[in-house]
C-alpha cells in the first residue's frame, strides 16, 4: 500500500513540483491532488504539465474545512504537506490528521514567523534584522501559524549586502535540496 499524500500550494509551486520529481517513480508514495486557495495560481500550470489533477477551494471552505476533509477522505489521503501554502489550516483538518501535516517556512522559525509572514516578506524582515543567518523550518502543523514542532532545520549565511531576492535564492536551494527528503525519511 502506498504512502498518498495531498500537497497544498498558493503560488507558484516550484516546491510542489521538486517534490513530485523527487518521488517519481516510486511505488510507495503516491501524490493524487494538488490543492489549492487560488485558481489563477501557477501551480495548476505545474500540476497540468506533470499530469498531476489539482483542484480549487474557496476562502469559505479553507475557514470551515469540511468540505475539503470529505474530499480528502475520499481520496484516501495519509497525509498532507505544505508547499508554499499562505492560509490557515482549518482546525477539523488538523484533528483529522494528527501529526501528518507538515509545513515548510522559509527563515529559521521561531525567528519571522506568524500570520502575514511568508514568501518574500519573510526575506523582506530577515534582510532588515540584521541576522547573520537564514534557513529553512520544516515543522509539524497546529492552530497556530508557524507554531508547531520543528522536525529540520537548515541553515544558509547572510551578508549584509544581501538583498531580499539573494536571500531567497539562497532559501529556495535549501528547499529543494532538503523538503523532499525530509518527507521520504519521516513517512518512509
Ligand atoms: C517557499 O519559499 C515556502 O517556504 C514559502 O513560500 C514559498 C513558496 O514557493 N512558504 C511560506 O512562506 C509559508 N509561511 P513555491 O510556490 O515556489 O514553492
């Protein structure tokens, strides 16, 4: 039986696909939907070129979380992980997968983290701190943005000549060398 995982994606899922590259070909994961919280997001264009279905729910149904916990269930999904997903996760979500929600943050959490922190604002604050260092957060998810148990972390310098998009490059290539194998070695 296979692992079935739904990656949930806003933007422009670079992520999202790393990973189904990552696993293409390997009988025990399998990757049967894409959702999304916007429909003119260029993940679809990913998920239509790897020939992967991707679906739509609204900001109603991201609030309330029934309809997509139904229809997760009906896809027979272990678990979920989130690529560059900008919305709460509805709580009935969180209850109905203990522990198999996971999240990737593009700064090392618990530093610029919380509501309104994610894509290029992250970078954004890190540049304007200071820090010497950025990196990335993988950590289950709770009701709480950005709150629950880090499960890796890595880590990449800044200089302070680095400017917010030089920081993301840098955070970017952290993703794709580590989320996909993080997944594989915590569902393996
Ligand atoms: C990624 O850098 C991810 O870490 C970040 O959004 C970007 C999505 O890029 N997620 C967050 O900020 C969550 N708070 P992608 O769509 O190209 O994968």
């Amino acid at each position: 039986m296979s692992f079935r995982i739904a990656l949930f994606a806003s933007g422009s899922g670079s992520n999202a696909e790393n990973i189904l590259n990552f696993f293409s070909g390997n009988q025990n994961y399998e990757f049967p939907i894409i959702i999304s919280n916007k429909k003119d997001a260029f993940v679809h264009e990913r998920a239509k070129r790897l020939q992967i279905p991707s679906v739509t729910f609204s900001r109603e149904d991201f609030l309330n979380g029934e309809n997509i916990l139904r229809f997760l269930v009906d896809k027979k999904i272990d678990a979920i992980v989130l690529a560059g997903f900008l919305l709460k996760v509805p709580a009935v979500l969180i209850d109905a997968f203990p522990d198999k929600i996971i999240n990737i943050h593009p700064a090392l959490l618990p530093k610029h983290g919380g509501k309104g922190m994610y894509g290029h604002f992250v970078h954004e604050a890190v540049a304007a701190s200071g820090d010497t260092e950025s990196g990335i957060t993988i950590h289950y998810v709770n009701n709480n943005y950005d709150e629950g148990n880090t499960i890796f972390q890595a880590t990449c310098p800044v200089l302070s000549t680095d400017t917010p998009d030089m920081i993301a490059e840098k955070v970017h290539a952290l993703e794709y060398e580590h989320f996909p194998r993080v997944i594989a070695e915590l569902w393996g």
